[in-house]
C-alpha cells in the first residue's frame, strides 16, 4: 500500500480500508481558511440562522466568505471618504470631539456593512 495508490483510489471514489484512510488523512492535510471579521461574522450568521444557504454554497464558503470581506473593505473605504467630507464628521481640532466623531463614523459604517453585506 504506497501513497500514489491511495491517492489513486480516493480521487476516483474507489472503496478505501481502515488503514488507507489513515493513511490518505496524514497525506492530504486539510485546508484551513482564515477569514477577516466580516467573513468570521457571515460565517457564524450562516451556521446559526441560514444553514440552508450555507449548505447550497457548500464547495464555494470559502470563496462566498473571502468576497464578503472584499466587499465589507470596498465599502467601507467609500463610506469614510464620502463621510469624512460630511461636515457632521469633519476635524473640529479639540481631541476628544474629533475621536467621538471618528467613532461615530466607524459604527456607522459597520452598521452598514453589516445590514447589507453580512446579514443577508
């Protein structure tokens, strides 16, 4: 029993024994995804609320997760621009209102990102 021929029988969905699953699991080690907080957060969502969407993306979660952070820095770069030229959140010089405005504007871009991108 050599690693080709495992290889071999599993990729063509032949029967495998005991020992040659062993075997193909210490070959072929699984493919652990990392994903940003929003992608983290769409994932959770799934699992708890939508399973049905989760298992008719099945093979494609990762790519899904991996665009649902693509979209939430996308969006969020474009609402801090737009918003940063808002007078409601421009630079007043005082420290503490320029941090409150900052955070402001924070949430309510992730409120956003989650509303449209996460949470659907």
């Amino acid at each position: 029993m050599n690693k080709d021929e495992v290889l071999r029988k599993a990729e063509n969905g032949e029967g495998l024994t005991v020992e040659e699953i062993k075997l193909y699991q210490s070959i072929v080690k699984p493919v652990k995804h990392v994903y940003g907080k929003y992608g983290t957060l769409a994932k959770i969502y799934l699992e708890e609320h939508n399973v049905g969407k989760m298992w008719a993306l099945a093979g494609d979660l990762p790519a899904y997760l991996h665009g649902i952070d693509k979209q939430a820095e996308e969006l969020y770069s474009v609402m801090y621009e737009k918003l940063s030229k808002d007078e409601q959140y421009k630079r007043t010089g005082n420290y503490i209102e320029d941090v409150r405005r900052i955070n402001e504007m924070q949430s309510r871009i992730e409120e956003e990102i989650l509303n449209e991108i996460v949470y659907v």
